[in-house]
C-alpha cells in the first residue's frame, strides 16, 4: 500500500506474458512524479493536513480523527482540492506501458507506415444506474454523492475525454440513458454510436461508439444469447460486433475491422452458460472476419474483443479465448475444471440444431468455404476450438506475483478485457501500441472503493492503442 505522496512513486513496468503481446523491458523501471504538498500524507484511508481533514470515502463523515485536526471550514472547496490530488494519484499509477514498436513510434525512431491508422480503444463497464439502485446493498458503504448519476454521468465523460480513446466499447448502458445522455454528450467529442440492448425485460445493454474523424461504419451485428428453445441459453446475455473502415479517400477499397463487445453472464457456478454463450458469439465473429482461406490456414480481418465477460484469467474459459481449444467434456459447470462443482458436462454443450459447429463457425458458412468432403465439422463432441487467434492486451500478473484487478466480486479480480487478433502472427496487420497500466488491489483499496467520487463506476476502464496497417503495400 501507498504511504506517502510527498515522494517520487516508483512504478514497475508490468512482466509480459505468453497471452500477452510482449511489452519493453520486463524489468525496466518508470519514475512518474507523484510529488505533492509535503503538507500532505496519504495513509490508505486518510489524507491529513495540518489545519483539516478529511475522510477518503466519506466527505460527510464529521467524526473527529483525533488530537488537533478538524474538518476545513471552506467544505466545497477542500471537496474540489481533494478530487483533484486523488485523480493526481491515479493518473500517476495508471501510466502508460509500450510495446517495443510503440516506444519505437513515440520516440520518433521509426515512422508510422503508409496506409495506416493509429487508434486507442476504451472499454468500460459503466455501471447502469437502475442496476446500482437495485442492487444498493453492495454499495451501502459508499458516499452516497458518488452514486448520484448527475455527477457519475459528469465522470464517465470525463472518463471518455481522458482517455483519448477514438472507439468506445460500453457495457451496462441503461437504454433511456444512452439517448438522453451517451448519443448527445459523445456526439459533442466527435462520436456516433450503436446499442443493443439485452432482450427479456431488462433495461441495459451494449453500445459501441466510433470517432467519424477516424472511421466508418460499414455494418452493425447483434448477438443475442438467448434461445427460447434451449435450456442452456435462456438467459438475456448479449454481444455487438462493428465492422468499422478507415475514413479515407477510396472507402470501397479499405478493408474493415472487426469491433465486438459483450456482457457474459455473472453467475459464477455456471460457467457452461458463458462457454455457450462465447461459441455463438464467436460463430459471428468467424463468420463475419473470415477473409480467405489456404491449405495451411484461414486468414480473417483484424478482430477486437472487448468487454465484461464474468470470468477470471485462470479459468478454462479465458484459456479457451487465447489458445483456441477446450475439451469441456467431463468438467463441472462451476469452474469447467476436474473436480469443480456442479453438474459435469457431457460432449454436448448446445444441440446441433441451431447449426453452430463445435469448430465456432456456422455450418453455412464452413460449407460454403471448404467442399463437403474435406469440412472439419463436428457437433455435440465434447471440445470447442476457434480460429481467431486471440491475445489479451493486459498480462494480469505483474513481476512481482500480484494480479491486475478491474473490479471487485468477493474479492478483487479482472473480470473485463481487450482481446485483439495476434499481433506476432506473421499475416498480422493489427499492432498493438500501448495499454494504460491497471491497478493491483491494495493500489485499488488505498483509493477506496468503487465507485467513488473519482471513478464513477464500479469497474476500471481498460485502454489501449493499436496501429492498423489496413493497406499493406504490395
């Protein structure tokens, strides 16, 4: 935990990953000045003066915290003077991390090729405001002021400009908030968007807004998880994918990229439920990037993943996004582990009859690239793999052993990701840049929980910049 701010913070640039594009020098060092007033001591919980203070979580807790220190007189103004040194501190601990051709690209070492796009992408689950007062018991310890959602929305957009971010991928967006909110206040920075809300009764759902400056929208698709006749897919889960080209001169020449958000659901002793829901989503995403195909391999357009998929790092499920396969056959639901809880499954997760292959494609699709004799397709066989070729921008454990966590469920965790198509791939023409660091959870607790009147929502946005190579010269 912090213990001070009167010093230099001295951050480690976090250890790369085998699911992890490799980033600069694992164990380089990053000195970022988090200098404040040497009248100014942050203990985790309390940040004292000498003249007042004032509780972290809490303006309005009057308590004394004893011998000579009393609440400032001008409130508003030791209100302002607060926020702003906490956003100092995460500002300071969220710092940038490169990859080697992004460091190469910021130092000017080598120039940006021709026929290519620089772009940084955000997804954050924004937290819906009916969803917050319903579930108000999880926020019972919370400043009251940092759920109101006048000022939540005010932070989300403050959010959004600091972020840089040219593509928004949002999750828990209440309908009536996306048109009276999301759609005028992002149109003002340069923004349009798309949503799809959950289907059922529910209020909320997915948007994807895109920067007109930089993109196109060639074509929009919803996924709806829910399956009136299938047991296993009766819940209102969605996913949103946009197909975006490059705003220039010829647009009928310009490929397209694959952008696709989701919101899995959180049920955490039902993880076929979200397998299930991944093979659907990734059936669209194969159907609508597949480019061409060899003998050797299938070639797709470039692919980002983003969202809050309910599932930590070291589950089956995440391993199944990055390495392409998971036998499922034999694992309990719980975990989809050996051993897990729940009933364990057999070889069929969802009935061949709604025409997805246990390879994630289509069946018109597989069929319609590869003569029928030579088709790989299989249904109900216990196993599912993909050929999206998928990494995380984040590697989720620092050198040190602790994880990255986005949000808090029990316990902090990551839960929320960016997924991009393989940036070592030889055919790759997406290139990851950067990513903007995530917090530990003793980092996350020294600022108090979430939301608070800093960070609007409950989970922590997750950014990173790519270079798009969308013409390759020939």
């Amino acid at each position: 935990m912090l213990t001070s701010l009167s010093c230099r913070c001295l951050i480690q640039t976090v250890k790369s990953s085998s699911r992890c594009c490799s980033f600069l020098d694992p164990c380089h060092y990053q000195q970022a000045n988090c200098t404040m007033s040497d009248r100014q001591q942050f203990n985790g919980r309390f940040l004292l003066q000498r003249s007042h203070s004032y509780d972290l979580l809490n303006y309005n807790g009057h308590k004394r915290l004893g011998h000579n220190y009393s609440l400032e007189p001008d409130y508003n103004e030791t209100k302002k003077r607060f926020e702003e040194e906490k956003l100092k501190l995460i500002y300071c601990m969220r710092h940038s991390e490169y990859t080697p051709l992004g460091r190469q690209l910021k130092d000017k070492l080598v120039s940006y090729p021709p026929n290519s796009l620089k772009f940084t992408v955000l997804s954050y689950n924004v937290l819906a405001q009916h969803l917050l007062e319903e579930h108000s018991y999880l926020y019972k310890n919370t400043d009251p002021e940092a759920l109101e959602w006048e000022r939540r929305s005010r932070q989300i957009l403050r959010e959004v400009k600091d972020s840089k971010a040219d593509v928004l991928c949002l999750q828990e967006v209440q309908s009536d908030h996306f048109d009276s909110f999301f759609v005028p206040s992002l149109k003002r920075l340069g923004f349009t968007g798309i949503y799809k809300k959950r289907t059922g009764d529910k209020t909320d759902g997915c948007a994807i807004f895109y920067r007109t400056s930089k993109f196109n929208l060639m074509d929009t698709i919803s996924v709806e998880y829910c399956k009136p006749d299938v047991k296993l897919l009766d819940r209102d889960n969605i996913g949103l994918v946009a197909l975006l080209t490059p705003k220039v001169k010829s647009p009928g020449d310009a490929p397209f990229i694959c952008v696709a958000t989701t919101h899995l659901l959180y049920n955490p002793g039902r993880h076929d439920i979200k397998l299930a829901q991944l093979q659907l989503l990734f059936a669209e995403l194969d159907h609508i990037a597949f480019k061409s195909s060899s003998e050797s391999c299938h070639k797709y357009h470039p692919v980002i993943l983003t969202g809050d998929f309910n599932l930590t790092p070291d589950t089956s499920i995440y391993q199944f996004i990055t390495d392409g396969s998971l036998q499922y056959k034999g694992l309990g639901r719980g975990g989809l582990k050996t051993g897990a809880s729940g009933q364990v499954l057999d070889n069929e997760l969802i009935p061949p009859h709604l025409k997805v292959t246990d390879q994630c494609q289509h069946l018109h699709a597989t069929e319609k690239r590869t003569p029928e004799k030579e088709a790989d397709v299989s249904f109900a066989s216990g196993q599912l793999s993909h050929q999206l070729r998928l990494q995380s921008v984040y590697p989720h454990w620092r050198q040190n052993g602790t994880i990255e966590v986005t949000t808090h469920q029990r316990a902090w965790v990551t839960v929320d990701y960016i997924f991009h198509s393989d940036s070592e791939a030889s055919d790759s023409s997406l290139h990851l840049l950067s990513r903007t660091a995530l917090l530990a959870a003793d980092q996350v607790e020294s600022l108090g929980k979430l939301p608070n009147v800093v960070s609007p929502s409950d989970h922590l946005p997750l950014i990173a910049s790519f270079l798009w190579n969308y013409a390759k010269p020939s």
